[in-house]
C-alpha cells in the first residue's frame, strides 16, 4: 500500500536539508557543557546583539500581538523607502532573506527551467531551485569566487534565474562593481538577476554596492537584503528585496499575506534607523577580521580573505579539528558540503572570543 510520500514530487524527495549553524543549547546537552561556557561562531551572527533601539520597538510591540500583524509592513515599507530612496512598489518583504529566495525561485521556475549559480556559493540557492522541480546549474568558482563569465556563458533558453552573492557565503569574495554591472548589461533581459547583499552592511565605502541605483537600468535585478547580520535581528527573521514593480508585484503573488511579524516589523524599523549601532558593528568586524586572520597566520594556516563577518581557513583533517573544537566549547561551521572539505569557517566575534577560539584552536594543533 503507497502512501502520500510515496507520491511525493523526486524532486522534493532529492533535496538535502539546510543544515544550520550548532545551537549552543545542542552543544551543552551533547557535551555535557555549561552553555555560558560555549561560544558559537557558526552562524555570522552579531556579536553586539540587537540595538538597543529596536530592542526597544520589540517591547512596545509585544503590546499588540494578539492582533494579526500588518500584511503589507506598512511603516516598515515607508522606512526602506525613505531610506533607499525607492518606491513602495518596489519592494517584498520576507521572513528572513531566505524568504526573499524562495519567493523568487517560486515566482520564476518550474520544471524544465533552469537556474545558474557558483559552486561554494550559498545553500539556499540549490534548496529552493529544487523545490521549484527547475535544474540547478552549478558554474566552477574561480578563486572561490563567481566566474561572471563562465556564469554568463552557462544561461541557455531553459534559464530563468541567475543567483549572485556579493560578498559570498561561506567564502567570503567580493566581485567589483564594474564587472558585477558589466555582467549584468550582457544577461538577457528574460532572466532574472538575483543579487544577494546579505553582508553589504559590512563592507567599508569604497566596496559598498551601488546595485540599488542599477533597478532603474536592469528592470531583470532583483536585490536581497536581511537583518539578520549587521543589524542584529538574526532571531526575528526579517528581509527584504528591492526590484521593479513588475518582479515585485508576481513574487508578492506568491508571499504568504503575514510572513513579517509585527515584533519583527517595529524592530526592523528602529534598526534600519539606528546607523550609530550598524557603524559600531561594522567597526567590531574590521578590528575582529584582524584579530582572526593575524592569529590564523600566526598558526601558520592559510584562510580566504573575506569581506563578510566570517572567514573560512584551511585546515588539515577539519572535520576532526571542528569535532575538538566542540569538546572544548567552540562552535565554528564545517564547510564540507560547499565543496570545501578542508575548510572550517568561523564568525567575527567579540575579541574575547575570538581570543578564545584561536587559543583553543592553536592548542588542537599543537596536540596534533
């Protein structure tokens, strides 16, 4: 006798979970731990927390819940707008960037489309092709980075988005503006360009995108922005994508009417406003990216140069390295099934952190 999963679409039954960052309450159980004494540097959280501010907004908030939230995130709409100087038309809200992607995978694929993205580039772009039943298109990474060209060579009739992370995760590669622009004026205007900006927040002046000026030339861009990095909201689950009304208007078709919770959406707002804790974030990442990669080359281990909040090195026999690390109350991120078999990646943390885990790090090592 079949059942309902027997049925099961292949493609859904092919999918291989996402598999996230370690919890430290995980950990603590698994390892017999005291969780205050485990740091996790697995998940390019913020160090800093949450700003105070929207810290603030989520307890005015909480006042309301009994009711549904705003389905078309008003006040928080009106905040991006002023803020990245669009127009309301312009933009889809998700329960995270992750929501973003699958939105645009739902609204653009189908069985017997395509979809290109970079080897070592971000899971999610493989996990909601395949939910779509389209054909993910895997294009070589030069340098651990995307190869435009390569990528643009790779579009045929049958392809209907290209996904793009600028900077990468997880290894943290950074495309110049110019070649990013140039790529984009030779895809065809059929298919849909999505740009991941997740880590944007992070990078200094002269490499921050300049890709929301560009929707008014490519009606085919589609830019993915969270603020589950820099701006600290990792827990409440809030992104959005700014793109033309027309992209817009089919992947909120699509969108779940509440997929931004109220809590999510004031905090949002308040965090979007607060550019002195964003700058402070920013600031703790570039002196931790010094701290970390200073200490790897000190360990004699070679790492990516990265423009995100994490950097990946390179490690003998990393999934043993990562399993000690564990013992010992440190949670890196295994980077095996991006390819990277002998990688780990660890997130900028606070310095007594970061400290920490070099400390244990090294200390493995010596061991042997």
């Amino acid at each position: 006798m079949s059942s309902p999963c027997d049925l099961a679409p292949s493609n859904i039954h092919a999918i291989a979970p996402y598999q996230p960052g370690k919890p430290i309450t995980e950990l603590a159980r698994e390892m017999g731990l005291a969780p205050e004494s485990i740091i996790k540097l697995a998940s390019n959280e913020n160090p800093l927390g949450v700003s105070p501010k929207a810290y603030e907004a989520m307890q005015d908030a909480l006042q309301d819940i009994a009711r549904y939230p705003d389905g078309n995130s008003f006040a928080l709409r009106d905040c991006v707008c002023r803020k990245f100087a669009v127009n309301p038309g312009q933009l889809v809200f998700g329960n995270g960037s992750n929501d973003i992607l699958e939105l645009a995978a739902r609204a653009f694929l189908a069985p017997g489309t395509e979809a290109v993205y970079s080897q070592h580039a971000f899971a999610v772009y493989a996990l909601v092709t395949q939910a779509t039943g389209a054909q993910g298109v895997v294009v070589p990474a030069r340098d651990f980075g995307h190869d435009l060209p390569a990528m643009l060579a790779a579009i045929t009739d049958k392809t209907r988005v290209v996904f793009i992370a600028n900077p990468n995760n997880p290894t943290g590669t950074l495309l110049g503006k110019a070649e990013l622009r140039d790529f984009l004026s030779k895809v065809p205007s059929s298919v849909l360009v999505v740009l991941d900006e997740a880590y944007d927040e992070y990078l200094s002046a002269e490499y921050k995108s300049e890709a929301i000026g560009w929707l008014a030339e490519f009606d085919n861009l589609l830019i993915s922005r969270t603020l589950s990095k820099a701006y600290g909201l990792a827990g409440l689950r809030v992104g959005f994508g700014l793109a033309s009304t027309a992209i817009a208007d089919l992947m909120n078709r699509v969108r779940q009417p509440f997929n931004v919770n109220s809590v999510a959406q004031a905090a949002a707002v308040a965090a979007l406003e607060d550019e002195a804790f964003v700058e402070r974030s920013r600031a703790l990442n570039q002196a931790g990216m010094v701290q970390i990669t200073r200490g790897l080359e000190q360990l004699g281990l070679s790492y990516i140069p990265s423009y995100g909040n994490f950097v990946s090195f390179k490690v003998s026999e990393a999934g043993a390295v990562y399993q000690k690390l564990l013992q010992n109350g440190v949670i890196v991120r295994p980077v095996a099934a991006y390819e990277m078999p002998d990688y780990l990646r660890v997130s900028i943390g606070l310095f007594e952190e970061n400290a920490r885990f070099l400390q244990v790090l090294g200390e493995i090592l010596n061991k042997g």
